[in-house]
C-alpha cells in the first residue's frame, strides 16, 4: 500500500462535490483513480512512481478548496494508520 496516497478531508460531506474534486484530481499526472469515501472522508489514489506526498498536497488542497473552501485537507499519518490497523485487527479477533 505504499504507493497509495491516504488524504483527510475533513469536514466533506457534499456527494456533488466529491465527484467534481475527483474529476478535478484524475487531470493530476501523477495520481490513478482517485476514489472519495465520503463516510471515511478521505481520499484514496495510487500514486506514480517518484511522487511524493508532501508535493501532492498542495494541489489537492487547491482542487478541494475550489468547490470546499472550509474542508480541512492533510496527509493521514502513519501513527492513524497503524491505529486504524490495530483497531480492525482487535475487532476481528472478538
């Protein structure tokens, strides 16, 4: 999963708007099919080799804010990841 880009979107609960910011986010080279989990609210994509995900936020903070001006845009971490994981795994073994 390494080369998946995971971004926040916080405070994104507009469908209409989810579909123009994903439409907006294909234009980008260097990300492939950009999906919005609007429960979730995050954005998941698939990220180009040598891209890097500080250099991508800039741009999907724009493209977000163009149509969500006060959706809280950031790069879920690792330390929410291994959170979620944990959780799931705690779960599933119940």
């Amino acid at each position: 999963m390494e080369n998946v880009i995971r971004i926040k979107l916080k405070g994104l609960d507009c469908p209409h708007c989810a579909e123009k910011i994903t439409a907006d986010i294909k234009k980008l080279e260097q990300l492939q099919n950009p999906q919005i989990n609007l429960i979730k609210q995050e954005l998941l994509a698939e990220k180009k080799a040598n891209c890097f995900e500080e250099a991508l936020l800039p741009q999907i903070t724009e493209i977000v804010h163009k149509y969500e001006p006060d959706v809280e845009v950031s790069i879920v971490s690792e330390q929410q990841k291994e959170k979620e994981n944990w959780t799931v795994r705690t779960v599933q073994e119940k």
